[in-house]
C-alpha cells in the first residue's frame, strides 16, 4: 500500500517541478514576441521618417519646357548634352526614342547637325497637348529662325525627333509628316530585304512597300532619297553596283505602285557607311540596309 500511494505521489511532484519551467518558457516566449512587434513597430516608424524626409527633399521640375531646373529652354539643354556627346541622356528628353535602338540613336545624332547656336524666343501650347518652341539660330553668322515642337511625358518635357531628317531630326517643319508617321517610315524601310547577294526583291519585302506607299503617297509635295547601302563583305566595286541596284529597285517598285518618279532618286553607298560593326556577323546584317529620307526641307 505504502509502495503505490509513493508511486500516486511522484508524478504529483514531478509535475509541480516541471510547472515553473514551463511557465518560464511562456513568458519567455511572450517577451520574443514583445520584441519582434516593438521591432516592427520601428521598422514602420523609421519607413514612415523616411518617407517624409524622401518627400522634403528637392525635386527637379522638368515639366516647364521653358524653364528647366537650370533655368534654360528644353531645347537649349538637349543641345548641351548633344554638344558633348552624351547622347543617351539626350534620348530621354526625346518623345518618340523608340524609333531607334541605342546604336541607332547614336549614329544619327554623331552624323546630324546641330552644332550651331540656339536661342529659345518663344514657346505656344498646341490645341494637342503639344508645344511648338520657336528659336533664333546663328549659322556661320548667318541669323534665322527654326521651330521645335514637343510635349509633357511624365512630368518631363521632351521633344520630337523627325527621324527623316538625317541633316537634323530634331527641327520641326510643319509641311512634313507628323513625327510618329517619319517613325513608320523608318521601320517599314528597315524590313527591305532582297534576295542574297541581289537587287531582288522579297515577297515580304513587297508587301511591305506597299504599307510605305500608302504612308508617303499621302504626301506628293515631298521628294524622297533611297539609300542602298551594304556590308563589308565582298569588294568595293560590288558592294557600291549591289547597293544601287538595290535602291533602283525599291525606287521602281514605289513608281509601279504610283509614287512620281521624279520625287524619288536612288543613291548606292555600298559599305561606305556602317551603322554596326561589321567584326560581328549578327551586327554586320543590320547594315545592309535600305534608307527612305525626306530630302527637300
């Protein structure tokens, strides 16, 4: 009897022993978790401070076209950093960048113009949202007058670039196609393929110079200049012949569909004027190419 009231009692004790361990582990447990919400709590106060010192901090305010940060016209700061070849930055005060990869955008700006002094005059809002900045120009001492136009993107105010004018795509002349028209035109003449090694034209290539004609032909005042141009493969000779051939090509193709021939004049430059390096094979491709340019501003 006595055996089994000792063996009643030692699970009793046992478990008064253990019952302060346990709530110790309670209350440990209670202050861990004190501690990551008190953690937390900090985590959000100090994001909230963030937040509102981020806030107090200065803003450039891009969205003036007249009056940057720096307290110039947009115009005469994209012509800044054109000047010293930072052309990336460039590209984003430009609305349509799109129309080019970097490469592209690149070799355009080295290749254009705009080496003469500007000066912002005046700027008029457009009932488009756009806004059509006028400039006065000194030219080897010569002075005149040239337009830009633009509009507000995100709060930053950029311009248009007329991709057709290679002598400098960012003037504005309102007698030629809108910016975004030149910009299919640009893309449409990127797909001319012709048959290898020929002035043949692709079946796809056909197709879409007839989506081009539809765009230019709303435009018979404009004369256009096709450009043929190859890679560096082959001979100087061949390459010069193979691009005109080319560009004749195109040219007449455009004519049979009722462009007038004598707006359009083909030109071969063969591999004079690389756009890609032609070290690499997939680059070197891109530069056999056909261009189709305004060429009466």
């Amino acid at each position: 009897m006595k055996k089994l009231i000792y063996l009643l009692i030692i699970p009793f004790i046992a478990g008064c022993i253990e019952s302060p361990s346990n709530k110790n582990l309670e209350n440990k447990k209670n202050q861990q978790t004190e501690i990551v919400e008190e953690n937390l709590e900090i985590d959000k106060k100090d994001k909230a401070d963030k937040e509102k010192e981020e806030s107090r901090e200065f803003k450039p305010d891009w969205s003036n076209p007249f009056m940057s940060p720096y307290g110039k016209p947009i115009i005469n700061i994209i012509r800044a950093y054109f000047m010293v070849g930072e052309f990336q930055i460039v590209k984003k005060f430009i609305v349509n960048s799109d129309c080019f990869d970097d490469t592209e955008f690149d070799y355009l700006l080295r290749n254009c113009s705009w080496g003469y002094e500007i000066d912002a005059t005046n700027m008029k809002w457009q009932n488009d949202s756009t806004f059509l900045m006028t400039a006065k120009t000194n030219k080897n001492q010569n002075i005149g007058m040239e337009q830009y136009l633009g509009k507000i993107v995100n709060d930053t105010a950029k311009i248009f670039l007329f991709t057709q004018n290679k002598e400098n795509p960012f003037v504005f002349y309102n007698k030629n196609p809108p910016a975004e028209i030149q910009c299919q035109i640009e893309s449409l003449a990127k797909t001319i393929s012709f048959e290898y090694d020929s002035s043949i034209l692709t079946v796809d290539s056909k197709e879409n110079l007839k989506a081009l004609h539809e765009l230019v032909s709303k435009y018979s005042n404009l004369k256009f200049s096709i450009n043929g141009h190859t890679s560096s493969e082959g001979s100087d000779k061949h390459n010069m012949k193979l691009s005109l051939d080319r560009a004749k090509a195109v040219r007449l193709f455009l004519v049979n569909l009722g462009l007038n021939k004598s707006n359009l004049k083909s030109n071969g430059f063969g591999s004079t004027t690389p756009i890609y390096s032609n070290s690499d094979i997939e680059l070197m491709a891109k530069n056999r190419r056909v261009e189709i340019i305004i060429s009466n501003q």
